[in-house]
C-alpha cells in the first residue's frame, strides 16, 4: 500500500477544534476536566486521551494586529521513527500497512524509553503505564476511511491521502518545500508553513537524539563483538600461551 | 596433608555468588531487551516479566556490589610499587619467563578488576535505578541509556576475562570462590607478601 499522509495548512485552520472531539470520539478517549487558562490552547498539551490538540500561536503585526495560527499536532509517524529505535519491546510499537507508527498496549512493558527517542514529545501513558498516542486511525484506513480527525476538519486544514499525492497537490499550490517532506526519513505528518517552523513553534531540524543513533548503530554491534572478542582472546591465550602451571611465571 | 590457608571468607563467598547470578540474570534479560529476543518469552513468558526480572536483579546486583566495598574496596585502592611491576608485566600472563613481585591477598590484576567493577558496576546501576524511576526526564535519561549501554558493553568483554583467569588460566583458583581455602605453597608463589603477613600475625 502507498504511504499514506496527513498534510496540516495551520493557515486553513480556524481552530474549532472539531478534529480533537472527532479524535476521542472515534478513538472512544474519555473526556478530562480542563481549566480554562484564557488561551485557545486547550487541553494544554497531549495526554493518554488526547492524540490530537491545536497549539496556538498569536503573531500580532502592524499589518496584521489580530494574526491567530492555529496548527494540528499528533504523532508525526516518522519514517525513522525515535520511538521504535529505542523501544526495548518487540511488537509494542509497529509499523502500519500505510506507513503510520501503531502501538500494542499489551506488547509495552512502560519503560517510557520512547519519550527519549522521540524527537517531538508525543508519547503519553496510561494510568497502566502503556503508551498511548494517535495511531493514524489505521482500523477507519483499513475500511476505506479517513482518518477522524481529517474527515472531520470543515475547512480542509487537515488533509489525508497518498504521500506522493499529497506532496504533488501542495507544489501545484505554490508550496516549494513541506515541513516534514524529508526529515527523519520523511515525516508522516507534513505541514504547509508560510514562514519558518519557528514561527509555528515547531524545531527546524527534527531529530533522533545522537546518543540513541550511536547507541543503535554503534553499542548494539560492539556488545556483540565485544564479547566474541573477550570469549575468542581466552580461548586464544589458553590455546597459544596456556594456563600458569605451579612455579611458571611465580614471584622472584 | 597439604596444609591449606583461608583466602575468603564465607560471606565474600556467598556475596561473588549473589553477584554472579544476577550479573547472568541481568546480562540475559538486558541483552532481551537490547536486541529484542523475543525467544526469552519461553523463560520468562512476556517482556513484562522480563523487565520486573531485570529490575529486581538490579537491586540484588547493586546491593551485592556495596557489600563487597567492605571486602575488597581498601585493599584495591593500595597500589604499592609492587603492583606497578604486577601490572608492567603484564602479569606474566603473556610471558612464561616472567618473574613478578610478591603480592599481596589480591594481586595487582585483582585489584585493577575489582576497580573497574565498582565503577562500570556503580555506574550502570545507579543509571539503571534512573531509567527505572524517573523515565520522564528526558535529559536523565538520554544520559543514562548511554552510560547504562557503555557499561554493558564494558562488563560484557570484562566478566568472560574475569571468568577465565579465575578458572582455567590459574589451575587452582577456582576453589577459593568454592571452599574459601589454598594450600599455603600455592599461596606462598602467587600472594607472597600476604602469605608472609598471614604467617607474621600468627
Ligand atoms: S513523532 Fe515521536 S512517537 Fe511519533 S513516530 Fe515520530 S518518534 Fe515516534
Ligand atoms: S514505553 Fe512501551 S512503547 Fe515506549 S519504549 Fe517502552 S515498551 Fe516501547
Ligand atoms: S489520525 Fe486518528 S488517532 Fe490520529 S489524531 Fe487523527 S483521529 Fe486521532
């Protein structure tokens, strides 16, 4: 199956927030009891039940005094995905037919490594310790459906399908280059920004943590080797030079 | 008779074997989990368990490895010229004509080893405990994976060594991690000084 895509125009949203209600309802998330903190911005960040959520940025200008941004945040379903790097438990984070990053709660065993792996602070618990975090709907894609939170979207603000679709649309649309088009081997997630992804309060440059790629490509064959060498340089020093017998190599 | 001399005590026994196992514990489920085999399911049924495993087995280790301080830990921070010679030669272990000075109850190897354990030991254990109970700071952890890994690493390619020279290099050796004794003679060639110290206090 193609990869398939969500693309994010913060431009195109109006923030009603109708993705986050499609979101749980789909997802049967229970509601939480919020405050409200006089922002749009709410829930204030993503929790075991809340996979989606709109950050809110206010850019007044002369131009422009009254500039809202609001732009649609979930698992970003990277194709070198942090998460499943570092993840110690197999089966617990998988692959999707579609290119999404899923999660089994019965394969997470809560370590919580995920959080350091993941480059955009996605991953939340339960109050068993699972993870929990959007899965890209992949039981509505495998019915033909899109996922809630694009079907749901009035404005067009979240769109879902074919990446390469999706990428070729937004050229014709003007826009050069997406944010997420090549990072971390091309995000699932991508997004129609206007200006830098600073001003959406987004990184630049998205990536793995160094210590976890050395960790990866490094430790993980050098255990290995480390070992076979220590057991292989025993075996060797018996063969070649042989044990100390009574008197050889005693003190002087 | 061989006349026989006690080199360890029943405790540091007991301790050498309770930090073996749970050094062989942890090795096996860490490397479970470091290169995801998931084969470990039929010892220890999910990777739930095999985490619980692993963490208990860390405190056994790193309870283990403060108990042996009290055995080991003056001892190895006494290097004398003697050792330095110890260790210049290599310990006669690549040489049969080497000739080594007299050391003492633990030789200069023993103490090089037993200084790395506590620090390769101490710091995957307390990185471990990190991992294990604040997985949310991110910073922490990223830190800790890496020194956690390192030491794994590192005890990986020490401990066969260690098992090897404790075995088959030094025909001998073996017992006194069983019965705690060695015939004097045996003693008098390879821990000269202690030996002699031993037979002083008499
Ligand atoms: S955004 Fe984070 S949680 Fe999602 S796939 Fe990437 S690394 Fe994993
Ligand atoms: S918390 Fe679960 S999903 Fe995250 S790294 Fe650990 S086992 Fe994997
Ligand atoms: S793709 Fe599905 S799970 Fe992910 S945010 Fe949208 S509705 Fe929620």
């Amino acid at each position: 199956m193609q990869r398939k895509t969500l693309l994010i125009s913060p431009e195109l949203c109006i923030g009603c927030r109708g993705c986050q209600t499609a979101c749980k309802a789909w997802n049967r998330l229970p509601a939480t009891k919020t405050a409200n903190k006089g922002s749009f911005e709410n829930p204030p960040d993503l929790t075991p039940y809340v996979y989606n959520k709109i950050r809110y940025v206010e850019a007044p200008s002369e131009a422009n005094p009254v500039r809202w941004l609001f732009i649609s945040q979930r698992c970003m379903h990277c194709e070198d995905a942090g998460c499943m790097k570092i993840c110690p438990a197999p089966g617990a984070l998988f692959r999707t037919k579609e290119g999404a990053v899923a999660f089994n709660k019965d394969k997470c065993i809560g370590c919580k490594l995920c959080i350091a792996g993941c480059p955009f602070n996605i991953p939340r618990y339960d109050e068993k310790d699972k993870i929990s975090k959007c899965h890209l709907c992949p039981d509505r894609i495998a019915g033909g459906l899109e996922p809630a939170c694009a079907k749901t979207c009035p404005t067009g603000a979240i769109a879902f399908g074919d990446r390469s679709a999706i990428i070729a649309g937004a050229r014709n649309a003007g826009y050069r280059k997406l944010y997420g088009e090549a990072d971390l081997g091309g995000l699932g997630v991508l997004y129609a920004f206007k200006e830098s992804p600073e001003f959406y309060g987004m990184n630049e440059k998205p990536a793995i943590p160094e210590s976890i790629v050395f960790w990866h490509n490094v430790l993980k064959p050098l255990a290995l080797i480390g070992l076979g060498g220590a057991v292989a340089g025993s075996v060797l020093h018996y063969l070649a030079i042989g044990p100390k017998r009574d008197g050889e190599g005693g003190e002087k | 008779m061989t006349t026989m001399i006690k080199k360890t005590s029943a405790f540091e026994r007991a301790n050498h074997w309770i930090m073996a196992v749970s050094f062989l514990v942890l090795a096996v489920t860490g490397a479970g989990f470091l290169y995801r085999l998931e084969g470990l399911n039929s010892i220890f049924g999910s990777f739930q368990n095999m985490k619980t495993v692993h963490n208990y087995a860390g405190i056994v280790f790193s309870v283990s490895l403060v108990l042996s301080l009290f055995s080991y830990l003056g001892e190895a921070l006494r290097f004398d010229a003697d050792d330095f010679i110890w260790l210049l030669t290599l310990g006669g272990y690549l040489s049969k004509k080497a000739k080594l000075p007299p050391q003492g109850r633990l030789n200069a190897g023993q103490k090089s080893f037993y200084l790395f354990l506590i620090i390769a030991g101490t710091a995957i254990s307390a990185t471990g405990y990190i991992i294990w109970l604040v997985p949310t700071l991110r910073e922490w952890i990223l830190i800790s994976h890496l020194t956690h890994n390192i030491s794994f690493v590192l005890l990986l390619m020490a401990i066969p060594i260690h098992i090897y020279l404790g075995t088959l290099a030094n025909p001998g050796t073996f017992r006194i991690m069983v019965y705690g004794t060695v015939p004097v003679e045996w003693a008098r060639k390879k821990h000269a000084k202690w030996v002699r110290s031993m037979e002083a206090g008499q």
